[in-house]
C-alpha cells in the first residue's frame, strides 16, 4: 500500500478513536460508580443496621433502668412513664412475660393488651434468648405498618419484691421501618448524586484528553488530505515528544522518500520517453534504408550488376547495422533488468588481452590504425571478473578508439598494476572529446558526432553496456580525454593470486 494510501485513512482512525477514547473512559466510569455505589450501598446498610441497633439497645437499657430505678407504685404511674419514655425516644416500647404474654405496649391501651397475640414466637424474641440483642422486621400484627423490632431479656434479679416489674421477661423496641428506610434512601440519594456529579466532571475531563490527545493526529490528517489532493512539499509539523511526534518524523521520513522517488519516476519517464524515441528513430533508419535499397535494386532495369551489387552491399551494411542495434539493445535490457549474470572466475589477462587485440588488428588495419598491446611479454598477471562480459567491454572501447581515431592513428590496449588492483587501459590518438560532453557519453544513445557516429555504424548503446559490466564488477569507467590529442578509458579489476 502506498504512503498516500496509508495517510488517507489517518482522518478515519482520528474520529474513531477520540470516539473510543470517550466510550472507554464513560463505560469504565459508569462501572466502577455502579459497583462502588452497590458496595457502598451494602456496607452503609450494615454499618446503618448496627448503627441503629447499637441505638436502640441503648434505648432498651435506658427503658430497663427507668424502670428497675423509678417510684413505679402503681400501674398507672409505670404506664405514663413509659408512655412518656416510648414518646422522647420515639419508639414503641413492648413488654412481653416469660409465656409470650404482652404486659404494656405503647402503641396500644391498656384494656385492649388482652386482644393481643402471644408474641413469644416472634423472631426478635425467640433470636434474645440466645443473642444479646434479637431483632427483626416485619409489618405489625397489631398496627398492621413495617416495623424494625429489637428486643432482650429483662434483669429480672434486680426486680425482686416488684410486683409490678417481677412479670417483665422482655423488652422490646420498634421504630417504623419507613424511617429506616428514610435514611437508607437518603445515603443511597447521595451516592448516586456524587456519582453523577463525578461522571459528568470524569467525562468532561474525558472529552478534553481525548481532543488533546487525538488533536496532533488531526493536524496529521490535515496534512495527508493536502498531500492526498497532490502537494507534497507539505510537511508534518509537531511539537509533541512521545509516540505521535515519532509518527509525525516518521511519515516526513516516509513522504521525503516519496517526493525523491517521484523525482526518480518523473526522471525514469522521461529516459523512458527518449529511450524509446531513440530506439524508434535508431531502428527506423536501417530498415528505411535496407528497404529503399531494395526496391532500388528491384527497379533497376537492365543488367548493371556493378549497381546491383553496390545498393545489395549498402543493404547487407545496414543489416549488419540493424543486427548490431538489436543485439545492443537485448544486452542492455537484460543488464538492466538483472537477467544478465555474471559468472567470476580467475583469469591470465595478459594472454587474454592479447588474444582480444589479435582478433580486433584487421578491423584497425582497414582503417588504417595501428593498434598494440602494450603487456604482451608479461604473462603471470591473474584478475577475476566474467571474461566473456569485460571482453565484450574491451571489445567496445578498442572498436571505438579505431572507428573514431584518425588516418594513421595509434591505439594502445593495456594495463598497470596497483597492489590488489589492477587498470586496464585503451587508449587512442583520435579526435577527443569535449568536456561538456564527457558526463553523458555513457547515457543510451547519446553521440558526440551524431553524423560520424551513424556513418561508422554506431548504434548509441556501446558505452552504456560498458558501464554497466564494469559497475557489475563493483568499479567504475574512467574517461581522459583532449581534443585533437585523443581519448584514454580505463576500469579496475581485483587481481587475482595465480
């Protein structure tokens, strides 16, 4: 996927997680005010529950001295202290015998005390006889409302001689349990409230960290989208010292490269372009020749086999010239391509150098170009390299230096050595070559002389294959040349022991 493609999609993941970063912290948030609200909830409901048991047992107590140490002399007396009692404490207070008998109640007259059911099986009393304090609710039996009842046992001891409190057995409170309920709902009201109150606070706090946070992603957003619409010498700006400014350096990085590789496109395209302009025009020119030869043979009338035999030959040259052009051209697509590989070996130059320039003598001796090897005598130099590629690159340079040198001209092939390297040299007496054109004689199809350069059968690609064996060999062509004194190349190889 391309970086264009990835910064697309920077908008999309920006939304979704400022999203995501509000939902997680609102969810956890509700959460953990839920579960602390239910736990609260339980552990005030107990600690309430104690709090109002621990209260009414002082209660009970403070009943039970009443009445172990007040002037209770009649029923009546004992009956209005209670009552009066029952009513600062806001409490029913039940007084119940050892047979479950209800003695006084608070909330009932006393001639109606008859009607009353046996309380003796009640929970709270049943739960005093083992426990310190029993308690219960439920809703009243004789006033039919909830009710929260605790009760304990009487200190019966202290009531000797007491006819009206030596009948006693238990004491027993009761408060509406609407009042406890009262409270409970009250805590659980504020609970909530706080909660509510914490989670607005929370998700406020929430939205503002996750903006700030999503925020620099934005402007990474903004950016992409500009890039998207075709300006790539925006740039991503960023203050932020964590992961995003990472991001941020990354993705200039990345766009840096892009606008290089868009240069590297553009620059490709255009070699391109020409490359295959050349190519037409280069193979248009033979075949147009070959064919107007041709036909020129063809409509020639009578029996002139010296023109026949001319016009055949400048065909067969221009075939010859065609051949050689393709045969470049597949050399130098496969170089390119990485098809072409190569194959290192050791070698004696010497010997093989010679036998090059042996095979090449007739071609310079038609051209009226003396050509010599210069390290003919010497044969223990070995190098290593593809023979069959560096011949073709030797067979190249000499090929130029005879086409391109002057009557009577000199060209020397030979080499020096240098520690582990060693140079390989051609060197001839030609014409030279201007300065201006030195940096682009390895470019394909590119010719100093265009019209010498076609006359010669050149097909433009020569130096460009050159270049491409000797930095497959991981060296480089070197070039020296003057006008009008000649033209030295020259390449290295790793010398090899014999």
């Amino acid at each position: 996927m391309g970086i264009v493609s990835k910064l697309n999609k920077i908008k999309t993941v920006r939304i979704s997680l400022r999203k995501k970063l509000i939902t997680l912290n609102l969810l956890l948030l509700i959460l953990v005010t839920f579960a602390a609200s239910i736990i609260s909830t339980i552990e005030l409901q107990k600690y309430y529950k104690q709090q109002i048991l621990d209260q009414m047992s002082i209660h009970m107590n403070e009943v039970e001295y009443v009445m172990l140490n007040s002037n209770l002399i009649n029923a009546e007396k004992k009956y209005d202290r209670l009552n009066s009692l029952a009513r600062n404490s806001h409490t029913r207070i039940t007084l119940i015998d050892s047979v479950g008998i209800v003695l006084y109640d608070s909330n009932v007259a006393q001639d109606s005390l008859q009607y009353l059911e046996n309380h003796i099986t009640r929970p709270e009393i049943q739960m005093s006889l083992t426990e310190k304090i029993g308690f219960d609710k439920r809703i009243s039996a004789s006033i039919h409302k909830p009710m929260f009842y605790t009760a304990k046992t009487f200190n019966r001891e202290q009531a000797v001689n007491n006819p009206l409190l030596e009948k006693v057995c238990f004491i027993r409170l009761a408060i509406p349990l609407k009042d406890v309920e009262n409270v409970l709902n009250a805590v659980l009201w504020k609970i909530f409230s706080g909660g509510a109150i914490a989670l607005v606070i929370i998700a406020v706090i929430s939205y503002l960290f996750a903006y700030r946070l999503t925020y620099p992603i934005h402007k990474l957003s903004v950016v992409a989208d500009t890039i998207k619409k075709g300006n790539l010498e925006a740039r991503f700006e960023h203050k932020n010292k964590d992961e995003i400014g990472d991001l941020a350096d990354l993705l200039n990085q990345m766009l840096e490269k892009l606008r290089q590789d868009l240069v590297q496109l553009r620059k490709l395209e255009k070699m391109r372009g020409e490359f295959l302009g050349n190519v037409s025009h280069e193979l248009r020119t033979p075949i147009f020749a070959v064919q107007g030869y041709l036909e020129t043979v063809m409509n020639m009338k009578g029996k002139d086999q010296k023109k026949q035999k001319k016009f055949i030959k400048k065909a067969y040259h221009q075939a010859v010239r065609l051949n050689n052009l393709l045969t470049d051209l597949i050399d130098i697509s496969r170089i390119e391509s990485g098809e072409m590989k190569m194959i290192f070996k050791k070698f004696n130059l010497s010997k093989w150098l010679n036998n090059i320039v042996e095979d090449l003598k007739e071609s310079a001796e038609e051209h009226n170009v003396d050509l010599t090897f210069l390290n003919k005598d010497e044969n223990k130099v070995y190098v290593i390299g593809d023979k069959d590629r560096l011949k073709q690159v030797i067979i190249n340079l000499v090929t130029n230096a005879i086409k391109y040198n002057i009557k009577h001209g000199r060209v020397t092939v030979g080499y020096e050595q240098n520690g582990d390297k060693i140079t390989i040299s051609v060197s001839d007496t030609g014409r030279g070559i201007p300065k201006e054109h030195i940096n682009r004689i390895f470019e394909r199809f590119y010719r100093v002389d265009k019209e010498r350069s076609r006359d010669v059968g050149g097909t433009g690609l020569g130096l460009a294959i050159v270049k491409h064996i000797v930095e497959a060999h991981d060296n480089q062509i070197f070039v020296n040349s003057q006008v009008n004194k000649g033209t030295t190349f020259s390449f290295r190889l790793n010398r090899a022991d014999h």
